[in-house]
C-alpha cells in the first residue's frame, strides 16, 4: 500500500483544515489501494461521513490517541476533523453530526485545561432549571482516560458523557474508562464506536469501505522511520503516556539509557532529597524538545520484594505468568507489577472470603464496593489477611475450613493466582529539565524522592527511590520520551515569559532558559521560584544566578516558606509585583506553571485572576475572560500533577 500523504504543519490551512484533509485522504489512500484500477472509482468528500473527533489533554497523549483514532476513521469511510476542545463550544456541537471524545483527567477529577471551558459550558447548559436538547441530531461516543488510583477516576469523560446524553445527544456505544494499561481497552472502543457510527458494529466494513484497521494498525501506527516534580503515569488521572516515537523506542520498547549521574540537590539539614539525574541518549535516536517529558520505567524495591516473598511463604523461585512468558515470581515483583495500591480484586481474593464470593459474581464492578477499604499498599493487604475474615481461610488450592480459623499462611493465594491480581509496573513521567541544545545526547531530570511512614512502616515512592538509591549502580533505565506539544517556549524568540515553578516544578523551566540561552532568544524571562528554605532547597541557585549575570533571567522571585514565622508561597510574590506582572502580560507575555495541581496551581490561578482584576481594573468576570483569552491563544500553559 502506498503511504497516505499528510498535510504539513507549515502548510497553508488552519489546524481544523489541516486535519479535514489529512482524514479525507485516509480514506482516499485506503479504498484506493482495494482498487485494481483506482480510476475507475470517483471519490469525493460527499462519499465520506463526517466525525469530529474532540480531545481534551493536558500533556498529550489524548491528543495522540485522537489522530490515530483520524486515521482509523478515513479506512472505515469518515472524513475526520481533530479539534481541540478549546476550540469547541455547544453551538459547534449543535451542528455535528458524529462525535467521538478523547479526554483525560487530572487532580482531583478537573478538565484537562484545553477541555475547561467546554466542561464548564456542558454543566450550565446539562443542568438548567429548564434544559433544552441542543444536540439533538448529534451522535456520541466516549473514551476516558484516567488512573484509579485517584477517587474522581475518569471523572471529566463520565462528565461529558453524562451531560451529552441529557443535552438531546444520542450515545451510540457506551463510554470506555481506560486505566493506565489502557491499549487493549481503547482498541476495542475504537473499533465498536466507528462501527457503530458506521452502522457496522461489530467491526464489519460497509461494501464501500477498506477492511476495518487491527488493533496493531490503530494503537501501534508506527512512522514509516521507525526502526511529562514527580508525575505518574497518568498524572492524577492525566494523560502522561506516549504512544510511539520516531525512533522506534517507544513506551511499549524503552530505550536502555545509561545513568550518568545522580546527585543531591538540597544541602544538608533539608527536610526534603531532590535528585538531579542524567540520562545519555546516545545512539538511541530519540530526540526531544524543552517541555516534553520523559516516561522512566523503575524497578520495586529489593527490601518490599522479599517482604511480600515473605508474607506469601515463598522464596522468589516459583514459576509465574508474565507479559511474553513465564519467570520467576521475584523478577515479577521486581521489574514487572505494582506492588503500590493494591486492586479490589487482590483485596477480595486475599483478605475476605465475602469480598471473593462478589467477585466472583460481579466482576470487576466489586472494586466500587471495596474501594473505601482498600488497604494503602499490596504488603499492607498481605499483612492484614492473617487477621481479617478468619472463619475461611485459604490454601494454594482453595478455601479450606480451619476451625477456629488461625492459619494465616493458608489465606494466601497461589503465586500464579496472587500475581494475576497485581497492576503491571507502569512508567513514571518527568518533566525534562533540560534542553537538548544545551545538552546534545542527554536528557536530564530534577526528581523528588518520595518517603514516608504510614502504620509503622516506611514507604517510598517506586521510580524516586529506584533513581535515588540504585540506578547508578544498576546502570541503565528504561525511557521514552513523551512530546508534550502544548508546553513549550514561546515560538517567537522575542516574546517574554513568565514562569511559576516550585519545588521540582522549575524542571521544564530549567529547559526552558537553557533554550532560550542556546538559541539566543531576547524576550525577557521572569521565574518565580519557591520553597522550604533557601539555605538548603534553593535547587540550581548557582545557575540561576549565572543566567541572571547572563541576562537570560531578567527577573527571579523567590518565596521560602520556613525562613520566617509567616509562611510565604509564590502566589503572594506573584500579587505583590501585580502591576509589573500585568505589564508583562499586556506586553504578549506567556505565562507557565509546573508543580503540584491540587493547591500550588490552583492558588496560582486565583492569584492570576486578581492581578489582572487589581492592576487591569478588571471585573471578575472580565478577568476570568481575560484568562481564557489568554488560554485559548496557547499564552497559559500548565504542566501540573
């Protein structure tokens, strides 16, 4: 088959044409490769359905899924448009006639930024005291993205769904909540909902159209060169995955990258240890930018290992399935499952006979009913199963009666049974702290190790202890790199920034003057900077203070919060140099935040709002249409977690 032309992005049309015609050729090159004489068969857009295919993300990775779902679409007879749902508004909607919806979720069940507006529409118009049905004529279907181990998992999509349906929109297939795992899921969605608009579920092609795609043509589309201040995964119920890379190291093939360095950030006394740990890309082929992240692949901590060894009564040598085969339960525990949050299926299985019986009955839809329960940890559920439930135990070969019930070994399942409860080990993602001008074959990271005690136990975070405490002496890690196209510099080098980033969120903005420096960009940078205390977390004071002897960093504000008795956070320097701010903003001024989304962007957000209120003599409304405005024209952009 010839390879389907795609429109380039320097091309003449806008995002929204770009994409039209990049669906309509889809559908051309693929019926006109089932063609013996493709001149003998007139195509034009009249032959090919309409679909909008909205997404909403925050780092990338519905976006991806978005335009491979295009591609999909031009081989089952769409002619697809990939709209951006900051692009998208309940009049547009009224006027389609096919929808799918790609959409994350992040902290505490919020929009991604792109979907905020949208979302916020949707809720007024789904929850008037007199609704209308607006989206009559429109057909739906959704895809959520998401992670549970947060409570509001896939939040945003059940959301849209919801509201949708209660807007007049006919829901075609039922929406799909997809974990971090989510490719099996998301293929079997894909493929039911284009049948379904289609009028052939099922999978089956219209007479007219190309064969429907499989699951390796619609999740693992590889280019024809083949060969995202601690962030998990799924970032909160984000969407922090990469789907391929150009090089062929992907997140499903990560590349081996040796470690280069690692070392301490704070100075001693610091209440806090963050990493700043260097990776080498040489002959991997993988090419980043400042802003995108980059997917790290850790391994279980020896010590948690032979705890969960123990409490099972086995010595890490049994047999036990695994992705691509069988190994031995130790590597399992090691390198391939999550010994974190346990599932309600490990729960139900180990710990309560009564929690078994409904899994057994209801599936997965126990994991509703259990989760108030959980237990923090999978050795937490171990530990507590020689105490729980004990009128029923159970041996490697089932339940057993044993009178009185104290037989704790007999409760545990068999390793085979005991690793198939278990989440696989996903990937963490971590904003890039440099730039690749500045740093040719190597990516860098700032890493805040996670450690902590909970019911007497210590605990640390998988990835941040991993790279903290035994990568360099392993030597390699597995990566990828994930393209975060919605946070980056400013395109134009004279255009001034304004960055907010505390703790590790100075990450991306270590990159980003690091670019800006390279390429010798004049537009003035503005960083805001925070943490405990300055003598010991100030993290890369000695290069910020060169960049300012440079003259790359115009402005650096700092706000420790422990080095006096009134406790200071950026968002209070940002409000006392409001009009300086807003002058900046006025003057074309982008405006960047990275760290934490359930307080720090938040508060930063409000503060944004009264500084353009304060110093622009704003209403609150005028200054909340001010910030969209500036949302909408990609001047505010957030890599929050």
């Amino acid at each position: 088959m010839s390879p389907v032309p795609l429109i380039p992005d320097n091309a003449p049309f806008s995002p929204e044409q770009r994409a039209w015609l990049n669906g309509f050729f889809a559908g051309v090159f693929s019926r006109s490769a089932q063609t013996p004489n493709p001149g003998a068969q007139t195509l034009s857009s009249a032959a090919l359905q309409p679909l909008t295919i909205l997404f909403g993300s925050q780092t990338g990775t519905a976006e991806g899924l978005a335009k491979k779902t295009a591609k999909a679409a031009g081989k089952r007879g769409f002619a697809a448009t990939v709209l951006d749902m900051a692009q998208a508004d309940l009049a547009r909607l009224g006027t389609e006639k096919n929808l799918l919806i790609i959409t994350s979720t992040y902290g505490d069940g919020e929009p991604p930024d792109n979907a905020s507006a949208l979302h916020a529409a949707l809720k007024v118009a789904a929850n008037a005291s007199e609704p209308t049905r607006p989206l009559a004529n429109l057909r739906f279907s959704v895809c959520a993205l998401g992670d549970t181990n947060y409570v509001q998992f896939c939040q945003c999509g059940k959301d849209l769904d919801t509201w949708l349906e209660k807007l007049g929109a006919t829901r075609t297939t039922p929406r799909t909540d997809c974990d971090l795992d989510y490719d099996a899921k998301f293929t079997t969605w894909l493929d039911t909902a284009l049948g379904a608009l289609s009028g052939t579920v099922g999978g089956a092609s219209r007479p007219d159209s190309a064969p429907s795609p499989t699951a390796s043509e619609i999740v693992n589309l590889r280019p024809a060169t083949a060969g995202t201040n601690t962030v998990p995964a799924a970032a909160g119920n984000s969407d922090k995955s990469q789907i391929v890379n150009e090089s062929g190291f992907s997140r499903s093939n990560p590349f081996p990258a040796p470690i280069l360095a690692v070392r301490n950030l704070n100075a001693p006394g610091s209440a806090k240890e963050v990493n700043h740990v260097e990776f080498s890309l040489e002959g991997s082929g993988l090419a980043y930018e400042a802003g995108d992240a980059l997917g790290v692949y850790p391994q279980n901590c020896p010590q948690l290992v032979a705890e969960v060894l123990a409490a099972l009564g086995c010595d890490g040598e049994e047999a036990v399935p695994a992705p691509g085969g069988g190994t031995s339960l130790r590597r399992a525990l090691t390198e391939l499952y999550d010994l974190g949050k346990p599932s309600a299926e490990l729960q139900a299985l180990v710990s309560c006979p009564v929690g078994a019986s409904l899994l057994a009955t209801e599936g997965s839809g126990i994991a509703g009913k259990l989760a108030p329960t959980l237990a923090h940890h999978v050795i937490d559920v171990l530990l507590q199963s020689k105490i729980v439930c004990p009128a029923t135990a159970r041996t490697n070969t089932g339940p057993v009666a044993t009178g009185n019930g104290e037989n704790p070994k007999s409760k545990i399942p068999s390793p085979a049974a005991f690793v198939a409860t278990l989440k696989k080990l996903q990937p963490r993602l971590y904003s890039i702290s440099s730039s690749p001008k500045a740093h040719p074959g190597q990516v860098h990271l700032t890493v805040g190790t996670v450690r902590y005690e909970m019911d007497g136990r210590p605990r640390k975070g998988a990835c941040s202890a991993f790279l903290a405490e035994r990568a360099l002496a392993h030597g390699h890690a597995g990566v990828f790199v994930h393209s975060n196209k919605a946070f980056r510099p400013p395109v134009r080098g004279d255009t001034p920034m304004i960055m907010v980033g505390p703790g590790t969120g100075i990450a991306p903005f270590r990159a980003f003057l690091e670019e800006r420096r390279a390429t010798g960009a004049t537009g003035k940078n503005w960083l805001f900077f925070g943490d405990q205390r300055a003598a010991t977390d100030f993290l890369y004071r000695d290069e910020l203070r060169a960049l300012q002897v440079a003259g790359t960093l115009a402005r650096l504000d700092t706000a420790f919060s422990r080095d006096q008795t009134e406790k200071i956070y950026v968002q209070q320097r940002m409000l006392e140099n409001a009009a300086e701010l807003f002058a900046w903003l006025e003057a074309g001024a982008h405006f960047y935040v990275c760290g934490d989304a359930s307080r720090m962007a938040k508060d930063v957000d409000a503060a944004l709002h009264r500084i353009i209120e304060q110093a622009g003599g704003k209403t609150p409304d005028e200054a909340a249409t001010y910030v969209q405005s500036m949302k909408t024209a990609k001047r505010y952009a957030r890599d929050v977690y």
